[in-house]
C-alpha cells in the first residue's frame, strides 16, 4: 500500500472517528442540535465518499456520438 492511500484511509478513520465522537456526545448531552448536525455530516461524508470514485472514472464515449 503506497504512502497516500495509506494517509488517505487514515484521514477518512479520522473523520468517521470525530463524527461518532460528536453524534455520541450530543446523544449523551441530549443536546439535540448537535445529535442533527452529527448526523447531516455523517451523511454528507457517505455521499462524498461515494460520489468519489465517479471523479476518477473514464468518461463514456456512447454519449458523445449522438
């Protein structure tokens, strides 16, 4: 595994990490808009994280041919 791929999972361990830490702080708090917010970033870091790959995909030809 080269050095970015290796740094790159550890920044998404990272991020997941302080989003469960937040979601699990806002839940004991009871603290409501926290428990939301920990939430939207949770969902707004799958979706990114999901749309990623399609960055880096080869653009199909099929739809330039008309």
């Amino acid at each position: 595994m080269n050095l970015r791929k290796f740094f790159s999972h550890l920044l998404i361990i990272g991020v997941f990490t302080a989003l469960s830490y937040f979601l699990s702080h806002g839940i004991a708090k009871g603290n409501m808009m926290e428990m939301i917010l920990a939430i939207i970033s949770l969902a707004a870091t799958i979706v990114f994280l999901w749309l990623l790959p399609k960055l880096y995909q080869q653009p199909d030809n099929e739809s330039e041919r008309g």
